[in-house]
C-alpha cells in the first residue's frame, strides 16, 4: 500500500523523500555505537545534523568528524556525501538499469528532475556516464592527494584520508577527517590547494557541462580538427559556455577582489608571499562559491570579505552537479534580463540566441523564493541569537547555499537556530521550487485563467 502511494506521488515529492530518508538512516547509522569514538561527546541531535549536513553536501557541522567518529563512522559519512553529491535517485536508476529492470515512466521524470536534466534522450547512458566519470575523477583526486597525506599519516590512513577528501571536495560536501580547523594547516600548500579547487569545480560545474565538453573535444579529436580553440569553442552548447563563463568570471573576480581586500590583513594572507596570497585567494573564492573547505579563519578575515563572499555563495555552482546556491546560470540570466529592460529590449538575449519567456520566469522564481527562505532563516536567527547580523546572514546563506564554510559560529548556536539551519540546508540542496512543488496540491481541474488585461503602478 505504502509504495503504490509512493509510486503516485509527484517526482518533486519523490526527490523529497528520498533525501529524507537517507538523511533519517544516516542519522541511525552515526549513532550506533560502532561509529562512535569512546572520547565521543556526540547526541543524537548532533548526528542528525551532521547527516542533514553531509546529505546536503553543505559541511556545517556542531562537532568536528575527526574527533567524534570511528573508522566505521567515517565511511558512513562518506557513502552519506556520495550520495548527497550524485543523489540517491541517480544512483537506484543506475542500479536497476544495470540489473536490466526497466524504470516507471514517473520514476524516470523524477530522476531527470533531481539532475535537472531538460530531456530524457539515452538516459541510461548518461546515468552511467554520471557514476563512472565521478569515480574516475574522485580516484584520481584520492591519488594525488595521498603523495602528501601517505607520508604524513602512513599508507593506510594516508589513503583514507584522500579518500574521504576526495569525495567531500568533489560532492561540494566541506568535510574533512583532519580536526577542527578543516584545511588551514595546508594553506600553504599547492598540492592540497590546487586538487581541492579542481575537485570542487568539477564538482560543481555540472554533469552536462562535463559530458558536453567531452564530447567536443572526442568529436575534435576523431576528425583530426584544426579550426582552432575558438571554433571548437562555439560548438559547445550555450548552457556550456554561459556556465564555463559565469565560473571563470566568478573566479577571475573573487580571486582579485579578496587579494586587494586581504593584502595587508595580518591575520589572513598579510603575510604571505605573492604566491602564497594568490594561491590563498584563489581556494577562498572556490570554496565560497560551493564547497565549504577552509585555510583561513574566516573570523579573522575583514567584514567587507565576509560581505563580498555572501554574495558569491549567494549565486553558487552550476546546475545538474553538487553545487548550491541559485546557480551561477539562474544569475546570469537574471542580469541578462536587466541589461536588456535598461537598453529597452523586448527579448532576452545571450550569444545570438534569445532565451524564452519561460525559462527567465523560472529563474525570477528561483531567485526570489530562494531569497524568501533566506530571509524567514535569518529572521529567526536574529530573534533567538545574539550574534553580530552579518555572522548570522553569514551562517544562514552558508547553509542555504549548501556551502558549509563558517565563522566558528554554528556550535555554539542554539538547538532552536541549529534546527533552522537544518531547514536551510535542506531546502538548498532539494531546491526551493522542488520542496513548494512537493507541498502542493494542484487539482486537475485548476486551469490558466486569462482575464482582461490591466495596469499596476510599481517601482
């Protein structure tokens, strides 16, 4: 009866239960006594965080994994990323695609859904694609981390240890097994820096990005092409190219924008050498867009940079991947329609294609119903906490965002505000529109009224 019911329900409700129920065993699984250290000061409040956080990719967290899980522990929280970083949904299609079972029709709908893929063409093909390309980047994450933590741990914790970094920088999760301080230690570091940042990018980037540069290049390669970078550039789709580009930009801009901001700051990169503070830079700017790993103390760093990483966490990834945020094409097309209303154009346009109607009343939606969760979240931690108001839009975009970075404020929050960032985070990885869709109740009798037209005053 119960899974005829839950064949019934809408693919957004689908996706909504799934992430849930994840998030409820993973919270069983961390509390079992085999995942616990004996040192361990762990309730079952703060499991049920740490699984919201890790199946919502985001990284907060009311006690560090290193010093609160065993072994055991640990690799639960891995499968808990894993699954929070490609989705459940994805991984059970692939499953019993590989057993040769066919999906439901309203199953299929629900995992092109959770991917937020626009057509349901070779979807068998892609699904693989999905898991194989993810394994192939997160082992190749793993080995190059493990030439710096095999020595310093030994070979068997060094390689746990890349592993677990691996699949939390590339799943956009934030977590690490090291401490309490994630990755300042390392800030220094090229190696460490350099194949987070890839992980995260990869990661958030999305799955047709990958796919569809990787068909290019295998279409460039197989035809022996020599037009030229460019050309072979305008083959891309344009959802590739305005992704590759927002990302580029994002980064070319935080990157400087925290270097000048920092560059005399003691306390963060003052100190540093030239290289040092690029290289610092350049992984706060990833790691604020999505990620949330850290080689600064983001207390330490000065508010105007607090401020300015809001708004790139704001914006986030690209759809389709691990990433959070509005997306990086949500905004952009946002700012298209703004420049287009300034300069008195009708349609909403971006390299020679003009963007439909639709698809930019999608984006205002998203935005301003991300906007209205931002703003209930940070109502509510303004009235029970008394903390500075920019740490509190701070943590609470972090959490929406599903970025995970934190000015050391989430534990010792209260369990009313932790519980409100559980909220947030949840809301952020499932997607705004997906929980409402989920809630409502649309009759089929409801139709598109259309009525006499009239004129409302604004701005």
């Amino acid at each position: 009866m119960f899974l005829k019911r839950l064949r019934r329900l809408p693919p957004a409700a689908k996706i909504v239960i799934s992430f849930a129920t994840v998030i409820f065993i993973g919270s069983l699984l961390l509390t079992l006594p085999i995942s616990n250290l004996e040192s361990s000061e762990t309730t079952y409040f703060d499991n049920l965080f740490t699984a919201v956080s890790m199946v919502c990719v985001t990284g907060l967290f009311t006690l560090p994994v290193a010093t609160s899980f065993t072994v055991f522990g640990q690799i639960v929280c891995i499968v808990l990323m894993q699954i929070g970083g490609i989705g459940l949904m994805t991984i059970l299609a692939t499953f019993i695609m590989r057993i040769g079972r066919k999906m439901r029709f309203s199953d299929t709908i629900a995992v092109k859904e959770a991917l937020n893929r626009d057509e349901l063409g070779d979807f068998k093909t892609y699904l693989a694609s999905i898991i194989k390309y993810t394994a192939i980047i997160e082992g190749t994450g793993m080995l190059l981390l493990a030439l710096r933590f095999v020595p310093e741990f030994g070979f068997a914790s060094g390689l746990f240890v890349s592993l677990f970094l691996a699949v939390s920088a590339f799943c956009n999760a934030g977590f690490d097994n090291l401490g309490a301080y994630s990755l300042q230690e390392y800030v220094q570091d090229p190696l460490i820096n350099l194949v987070i940042t890839t992980l995260i990018i990869l990661g958030g980037i999305g799955f047709s990005v990958w796919f569809d540069v990787t068909h290019n290049i295998q279409s460039i390669i197989k035809n022996k092409c020599k037009s030229g970078w460019k050309r072979s550039y305008r083959m891309l789709k344009i959802h590739t190219r305005l992704a590759i580009n927002m990302t580029l930009g994002l980064i070319v801009i935080g990157t400087l924008v925290f270097l000048v901001v920092e560059w005399n700051n003691p306390n963060s990169i003052g100190n540093f050498t030239f290289g040092e503070k690029v290289l610092a830079s350049f992984f706060q700017t990833v790691t604020m867009r999505t990620a949330g790993f850290a080689t600064l103390d983001y207390e330490l760093i000065k508010p105007f940079s607090l401020f300015f990483f809001i708004g790139t966490m704001f914006i986030g990834g690209s759809p389709g991947g691990a990433a959070g945020g509005i997306k990086t094409t949500t905004f952009a097309l946002v700012a298209l329609l703004v420049i287009s209303e300034i300069k008195g154009q009708k349609h909403v346009n971006y390299s020679h294609h003009t963007i439909p109607i639709e698809i930019i009343r999608r984006a205002i939606v998203i935005v301003a119903t991300f906007s209205l969760f931002l703003i209930a979240g940070v109502s509510v931690l303004m009235l029970v906490e008394d903390q500075p108001f920019l740490y509190l839009l701070f943590e609470a975009v972090s959490a929406l965002a599903t970025v995970g970075v934190s000015v050391n404020l989430t534990p010792e929050l209260s369990h009313i505000s932790q519980v409100v960032l559980m909220i947030l985070m949840f809301i952020g990885r499932i997607g705004p529109i997906t929980i409402l869709l989920s809630l409502s109740r649309k009759s089929k009798k409801t139709k598109d009224q259309l009525y006499a037209k009239t004129t409302i005053l604004i701005g």
